[in-house]
C-alpha cells in the first residue's frame, strides 16, 4: 500500500499479528492513540515520520519489523520487546520513550476503533539475513568468526523471568532538552552512567540530567533488535531494562548524540549487548546482576567490532555504519571483574566489567588503556 499521509491512524489500538505488509508513508506508518502489539507476520516500512508511533504502549512479540527509513523507528511512552526480529533505520532516535500525548484527538469518534492486520501481499523489503535493512550503508549485524548469524539466545521472544508492565499512567511529564556537551575521557561517571561534562549540548533531542520521567521506560526481555540511528539508538526520557534477546546498535557519529541514552537508570541481567557510538554523550549502564563495560575503542564505517569474553568467546559483532568512539558491552556469563575485549578490525581495547556503573566506566570503560595491536592467532584472544 501506498498512502499519502499516515497507513493507519486515530485508532486506540493497532495490531498486526501475521502476513506481508510493505508500508510507505510521507507522515508516521501506523500510529495509535494508545497500544499497539507486533506479534506476527513481516512488515516493511518507509515512514516520512515514525514508523511504529503509540501514545501510551507499544509491545512487540513476535515476527519481523524493518523500517527502512524514518524519523524514529518504535515510540511509545512504555516501548517492550518480548521477541520478533527489529531491523530499524533511523533519521532521529530508532527506540524512543517519551511520554504520552493524550490529546482531544484520542476522543474522536473514530478513535474507538481498533485496527488489526493479519495477512497482504509478499513484500519484497524483508530484513536481510546479514541484519542490513535494505537501504545503502544499512546496519550490519554480521556473523561471528565462524562466519554464523548472530542470534539471540535461546528462549528469545520468551518473557521468562520478566513481565510486561502495566500500562503508564498518563500524567507523566515530557522529558526535557539534551544537556551535556563532549566529556573529557577519564572521568568519572554521574548517577546516570555519564561521563563528567559541562555547557551546553551542541544538539539532538533527550532529556537533561534530572529530567527522568518515570513513566517512560523501554524494556527488551527477547528477541534481536538491530538499529542504526542518525539521533539517538536507545532514548528513553526515563528508564530501559534489559533482560534478554539481542540488542546491536550502530549510533551516531555527533557528540550531540547518544547511541545508549536514558535520563533514569539503566539496568541489565540478561541478554546480549553490543553498542557502537559517539563519545560525547555517551552512556553506561547504571547497574545490572549481568556485568558491562564501556570500552574506548574508535573506528570508522566498515570497520568490524568484535567483543570477547574473558576466556575468549565472542559475546557480538557488528560492522560499523559510522565513525564511532565507544563501544558499550555485555553478554551472557559475564560477571563483574571479568576482562571484556573490544576489537576493531584486530586492534583490541581491554576493559574491566562491572555491575555498577560507576566502577564499571571508571576503571575499565572510558578512561581504559588500550591494548593495541593485531590479535595473535586463536579466536577472541585478548592482545
């Protein structure tokens, strides 16, 4: 389908749960006044705005979501991915929490009805087997060493432990505007697994340090999430969580910008995480019972990422889109006070991870000295 403006709008609730859907929009693919689900099927999209737009909740379950291009790929005040695969690139933030508009527009009559879309036409713009999303110098979540796909970790789509939240209440407020300029490396980080930095940022939207909205949370249980963003990867005006799937981020290459980025806490105790962006604004996690690492490791689109674990194993990989100077990463089995490896085309940076944010960027993350050098012969050892 091809529409003019909006695919499907003013509905409280949209669902797609199986076909081949392509979408091309000149304003958001599909938005709803309130909830959203994804829970089958393969949809495409090209988005003059958003791609995947709800005001309170958006929750994807299952089947596979590319948005080729957009202004912002999944927006919601409560974004949770419990599984399906995520390919998104974006001109603007790929994953944002902020909070709910409950405008008059809600109430319109047409607003009752519900939108549900279960089968269409074989799209042609599925996400590719590499992770690319279809477009020139996608993303690339590339194989491991052994040249096999990523993929997320078994049970992925499966809300183990985890629960979807219930909905938000709707008198959040809006986060506010981004704060911080370039940090100085070596640091320390604040409250919020931020780097020391002062005046003013040089731009991109985001709250402001104690600017958190609690309502606003993004929260990834299962599933392979792959985003490439011009703005932020990850944006939450409040609080993310992490406890399962894979999440592969090619960020951006301003300072003005974060490729992790959240103004409450951010929280980890599974999954697999591997974050490639700018240094200026960028994040850790604030704590987690998985350890984590924020590694100064630089490189330039085409350059390949690879992070290991203290006995070698490769945790991730990734082909960057972008110049990058950080890499933010966690994996399964890693435990706080472990070595994290991140090598960029062979050149490895050693960091030490932690389950808390502050001695996790202070003695191993951006402050870190290099190891460099190409790595000697065997898979994922450290130089």
């Amino acid at each position: 389908m091809t529409p003019k403006t909006t695919a499907f709008r003013r509905r409280r609730i949209f669902c797609i749960a199986g076909g081949s859907i392509e979408i091309d929009a000149t304003d958001d693919a599909l938005h709803s006044d309130l909830e959203g689900a994804l829970n089958g099927g393969s949809t495409s999209v090209c988005s003059g705005d958003d791609a995947f737009h709800c005001e309170t909740k958006l929750e994807v379950n299952d089947g596979s979501f590319v948005a080729e291009t957009c202004s912002e790929g999944y927006e919601a005040e409560w974004v949770v991915v419990n599984g399906a695969d995520t390919n998104i690139f974006a001109l603007d933030d790929a994953m944002n929490a902020s909070a709910a508009n409950l405008s008059d527009d809600s109430e319109s009559p047409d607003a009752n009805a519900s939108t549900s879309v279960s089968s269409g036409e074989p799209g042609s713009n599925a996400a590719q087997s590499d992770g690319s999303i279809g477009v020139p110098d996608a993303s690339s979540a590339n194989a491991d060493s052994n040249g096999q796909q990523n993929t997320a970790p078994q049970g992925a789509g499966q809300q183990d432990s985890a629960t979807s939240p219930e909905l938000p209440s709707d008198d959040g407020a809006q986060g506010g505007q981004a704060g911080g300029a370039s940090s100085d490396l070596g640091q320390a980080p604040d409250a919020q697994g931020r780097m020391e930095r002062g005046g003013q940022a040089p731009g991109g939207q985001g709250g402001a340090p104690g600017a958190s909205d609690s309502n606003c949370l993004i929260q990834i249980n299962g599933g392979k999430v792959v985003l490439d963003s011009q703005g932020d990867g990850v944006d939450s005006n409040g609080n993310v969580e992490i406890t399962g799937g894979t999440l592969l981020v090619n960020g951006p290459s301003s300072d003005g910008d974060g490729a992790f980025d959240y103004d409450g806490e951010a929280t980890i105790s599974g999954g697999t995480v591997l974050v490639a962006g700018a240094v200026g604004m960028a994040q850790s996690f604030t704590s987690g019972t998985q350890a984590f690492a924020l590694v100064q490791a630089s490189g330039s689109a085409g350059s390949v990422i690879e992070a290991t674990d203290a006995d070698g194993n490769v945790i991730a990989t990734l082909t960057a889109t972008k110049a990058f100077g950080c890499v933010l990463v966690s994996g399964a089995g890693v435990s706080d006070g472990d070595t994290i490896t991140a090598s960029v085309d062979g050149a490895a940076t050693m960091a030490t991870a932690s389950t808390a944010g502050t001695s996790g960027i202070a003695t191993g993350g951006l402050g870190g000295g290099p190891a460099k050098g190409n790595r000697p012969e065997g898979q994922g050892s450290p130089a």
